[in-house]
C-alpha cells in the first residue's frame, strides 16, 4: 500500500475527529437512511478537491460541504420524487428516538439552512458565533434563521394543536 500523503492524512485525521458529529448533522439534514452517504460524499469530494490543501478551519469547513451534500441530496431526491409522482416532494423520516409526528413533519417544513441552525443551537448547543464559524454565514443571519424557523414551528405546532 502506497504512503498517504499529507493531505490525506490530514483528511483521515479530519474523519476521525470530525465524523461522528457530521454524520449526526447529516441526519438531522437528510434523514438517517441517507445521513452516511452524505458524509462519505463530502469526504470523497474534499479527498478529489485541491481546495482541501488550503483549508486553515477543517471542521467548519466540512460542516459547510456536509451542508452543500445534503443540499444536492435534498434536489436531486426533489427532482426524483416529482418524476415518480408528479406532485409536491415530501420527506418522511423515521426517527430513532420518539418525537411526536407532528413535530417532525413542522421541522422537515423548515428550509435545509434553518434546519442546519436548529440543529447546530438545539441538539449540539452552539452559540450564534460557533454556528456562523461552522456553516459560514454571519451571527445576524443565524438569529434570524433561527427567528424564522421558530416562528414557522409555532405557527405549525400551534395550528395542529
């Protein structure tokens, strides 16, 4: 077996620091039938990009990948479904702890980005300026993803109530 390169390992090093964690994000993104293939895709994209070797923040860096994944994953299943059925896309995702339906029918309305900054303020317990380090988009846009996504959860819970 031919040595790794620096790069590499630094990916490999990457995957055993920050894996478990993204694969968590993924899930809560994509659901967790999907949540592996999303992480071992960006991985593979980071291993093929040159953009890798001038990376100076990797876990932001591939919290943000993770995200765009998930994004490609969420469009490409999108354009799938309404091929197959010809009407709106809708998601179902079985959680493995019990949450009331309701509730995860109100979170998968959410957009990908204000799912992202759910999860990362409610799950992992990250502050505005961690979340905006992590996805990068800034502490404002944070509060108000959060904002909106709160309100578009209430209005859900509420009406369903």
């Amino acid at each position: 077996m031919p040595p790794l390169d620096s790069d590499r390992l630094a990916l490999v090093d990457a995957y055993e620091k920050y894996g478990v964690e993204l694969l968590h994000f993924a899930a809560s993104l994509v659901g967790p039938d999907v949540a592996q293939d999303v992480v071992s895709q960006t991985f593979l994209n980071c291993l093929q990009s040159r953009a890798w070797r001038r990376v100076v923040e990797p876990r932001a860096y591939l919290y943000q990948a993770t995200r765009n994944e998930a994004r490609k994953h969420y469009r490409s299943e999108q354009r799938r479904s309404a091929r197959e059925q010809n009407q709106e896309y809708r998601r179902v995702v079985d959680e493995p702890f019990s949450v009331p339906a309701e509730l995860v029918d109100a979170v998968n309305s959410l957009s990908l980005r204000q799912r992202s900054v759910v999860y990362l303020a409610y799950w992992l317990d990250l502050d505005a300026v961690a979340i905006s380090d992590l996805l990068g988009i800034s502490p404002g846009a944070v509060h108000r993803h959060l904002a909106r996504a709160r309100a578009t959860l209430r209005k859900r819970v509420d009406r369903n109530a």
